[in-house]
C-alpha cells in the first residue's frame, strides 16, 4: 500500500512539474467566491423621517483580494458597524462580514427596490431585493387615561378636561381619535350603553359631538389594540392647541367604565386649507334626550342655513342611533327605536335629498366578539353593542356656496301604539364647509 501511494505521488509531480525539475513556483488558483445568506428583506411599515430597526445580511468571501461595493437603494441605508449609515460603501473582505441594512422613507409610498453588491473579482453583481412601506408622519396625543366612568361607586357618568393638542394643522391630512375602554377589577358594566366624545366651541360654548359608540356587554374593547377607532378630522378646527373635551357614558353602575383616549394628527396635504364647522341638530346628550319617534313632539327639525361664500366642498354630518322597545312591532317582530329599520331623509329646499338608511350593520361579526352573557349579536338598526355609531356623510354641490338653504330631518312615518314604552331618536347633524381661501362658518337660524 505504501508503495502504491509513493507511485501516485511521483505521477502527480510528473504531472504538475515539482519545484526541482521547473524552477519554478506553480501555484493553484481557486476561483473568488462571493456569495449572500439571503434573497431579500422585508421591514416593517415605517413612517417618512424615521429609520425601521436594521437587518444583518452575511456576505461570505473566499480568494478575493478587490474591494465589495455596495449600494443601496432609495429609501434605504447600510453600514458595517449598524452605527454609521450611508448609501454606499466599500471595503476589502474578510470571509464573513455583516452589513446592516435600514429603511428610512422620505415619501409615503412602496419602496420595492434593489441592494447591489459587486467586485472586481465576481462576473455578475448580487442582488438583494428590498421591501418597504413608508407610512405618513403621525404626531400622537394622549387625552384621558383610565378615567373612569359610572354612576355608582363615587363615579361621574361624564368628564371633561382641557388638553393640549397640536397647534399647526396646515399640514394636517387626517385626524384619528382611539378610545379604549379596560374593566376595573368588578368588571365592566353589564349593559350596552350610549357613549359619546365632544369638544367645546370655546367661542360660543356649545358642545359639538365628535364620535358616538355603544359599550359592549360586560367587557371593554381590549380585543382591539387601539381601541375603537373615529375619524374626527371634520373638527380639525377647534383640535388644536388647548381644546377642552368630555367623554360620557350612560352608564348606571358602580361597575365603572375605564376610558382612555388618545390622537394621531397624520401628516399630508390636507384636502383644503381650512375648515369652518356649525351644528345644525344638537340632539345628543343621552339615548333619550333625542326626537321622540311615533308620537306628536315640538322639537324643531327645520332650519335654515346660510352658507358661505367661497365654499369649495359642503358636507353634512349626521350621528344617529335609536333606543326603546316601543310597539306596535314592525312585521318581523322589530320593536322601535333600537330594532326597528327605518329611512329617514333630509330635505333641502322642500325635496328628499338624502336617505339615512337604519339597517343591520353586521353585529355578529363585531370584533369586540367576547360579551357574553350580552346579547350582542342580533342587529340593532345601524349599530351594535361594541362598535362606534356610523358617521352618515352627504355632500352638496358647491353651487349652493354664498346662498340660504332650508334643511329638515324627515323621519320615517310610524306611530306608537304607547303600550311598549317610549321611542327615541339622538341625532346630531353638522354642516362642514372647506376652502383654499379664508372662510367663516355657516349661519344656522331656526
């Protein structure tokens, strides 16, 4: 055997020529060797302005002796020490080397793009795929934390406090509004109840209704990781600098409702300049503080209303939700205001102009799905135990900017038999009007 191995030897000098017989040093060269550990990256949503946390990719190297370059997309950031970041750097390697890599947005848009890596001593460059999505920049507010609300237990069923807000809102696109309701240790009210947020007209003192919701049975909203979510960007005008607001629940324990509330002010090009805003139904302090449904009344649903000049886009905002068990029922065993569905319109001019159609909303798939022994599930007409009340929006043409306009809220004909209790409507209708040029606030006059 040793023999055999000593005959191989000598055949493989004879082949390669040995240093005697040559003279000289024959060397083998192995081919560079550059290569990733992976394919792609993909971060998290990132807002514009800021930086996601880095990801490492591992570049091995064997027999180089040229320098990586490597650079980096639009949107994206590297380094070899995740401490100092650029677009593009180079370096001799070694045969393992980190680079990290960041997302750091500058428009709200996708960033699909690609990482080059290339060298002298490799044919074809490396490509690293890249995936991010950068996000608008959100300015966050904390109003109430863990207030809490009831009416038993030394509690209040309503708060209000002045907070301070953000005080530039030209470039203001949306504001959202979150409200979080958690349990004390008894454990959250049993019933389903009206709730309401509001902010104060510091000019005239009056309480406009920002969002309305109704609590779930028996639990708070933590299935939600923010909590219920309301577009408020229609009052941009009085949520800024020191606004003063007030949270109320009808709630009739001591089994308090704990509310926290909290703002995103989303940075964007804001669809107007400015906002005026005006109330024009202000039927909201409780479930029964409303119209009186199926019977005679003297609350006045007729109103005129004179809107401004230069108003490029006019809105209506309307808020309403029934409450009561009266009769008769309707013919699937529905009784008013809280079951039963209906179409109310709003006139203007003397004509049906809109229709606010209170029907399902789809109650069984609330996510806030855990308020059992409540009776959660059945459809309510337009709302649902858990869930914020719907937001009715109707837009008039702008033509109508600079004239005087009749509004009235038409509901639906149905008279009470008075044998199953009382039926109620709250309602609380806004007109918003929006201008690239200053602009005031529509006069409303019974």
């Amino acid at each position: 055997m040793k023999n055999l191995y000593k005959l191989l030897f000598c055949a493989f000098l004879m082949a390669c020529g040995s240093d005697e017989d040559s003279g000289n040093n024959n060397v083998i060269n192995l081919p560079a060797s550059i290569s990733a550990n992976v394919s792609s990256l993909s971060f998290e949503n990132t807002m514009v302005t800021q930086v996601s946390d880095s990801q490492v990719i591992i570049i091995s190297a064997e027999n180089t002796s040229s320098e990586l370059n490597i650079s980096s997309p639009n949107g994206y950031e590297i380094s070899t020490d995740n401490n100092s970041f650029s677009e593009d750097i180079s370096f001799v390697p070694e045969l393992s080397n980190e680079i990290y890599v960041r997302f750091r947005p500058s428009d709200v848009t996708n960033y699909y793009s690609t990482l080059v890596i290339s060298s002298n001593d490799i044919g074809n460059n490396i490509n690293i795929n890249l995936f991010g999505v950068g996000t608008a920049m959100i300015h966050n507010y904390q109003a109430f934390e863990n207030q809490a609300l009831g009416y038993g237990g030394g509690f209040s069923q309503s708060a209000s406090q002045v907070f301070s807000l953000h005080n530039d809102l030209s470039n203001i696109q949306e504001i959202k509004m979150y409200l979080q309701i958690d349990c004390p240790s008894s454990g959250c009210d049993d019933w389903d109840r009206f709730a309401n947020v509001k902010v104060k007209d510091q000019s005239t003192g009056n309480w406009y209704e920002i969002a309305r919701y109704i609590t779930p049975y028996w639990v708070g909203t933590q299935q939600l990781q923010r909590g219920l979510e309301f577009d408020v960007t229609d009052f941009k005008s009085f949520l800024k600098d020191s606004a003063e607001l007030r949270i109320y629940i009808e709630n009739w324990t001591a089994k308090a409702d704990i509310v926290s509330i909290d703002f995103d002010y989303i940075v964007g090009t804001p669809d107007y300049e400015n906002y005026a805003i005006s109330e024009v139904l202000n039927l909201h302090s409780n479930s029964i503080s409303g119209v009186p449904y199926g019977v005679a009344h003297d609350l006045d649903l007729e109103k005129s209303i004179q809107i401004p000049n230069d108003a490029d886009s006019i809105e209506f905002r309307t808020i309403i939700s029934g409450w009561g068990h009266a009769t008769p029922y309707d013919p699937d065993g529905r009784p008013c205001a809280e079951w039963c569905y209906r179409t109310h319109d709003i006139k203007i001019n003397g004509g049906n102009t809109y229709q606010h159609n209170l029907g399902p909303i789809g109650c069984s798939a609330n996510p806030v799905s855990n308020q059992n022994p409540g009776n959660w599930m059945p459809d309510r007409a337009g709302w649902c135990p858990g869930m914020a009340v719907p937001v009715r929006m109707n837009n008039l043409d702008p033509s109508f900017s600079g004239s005087t306009i009749s509004f009235e809220y038409d509901f639906e004909d149905w008279t009470s038999d008075g044998a199953g209790g009382n039926a109620f409507y709250a309602i609380s209708t806004y007109i918003i009007v929006k201008s690239n040029s200053e602009i005031t606030a529509p006069i409303i006059t019974d």
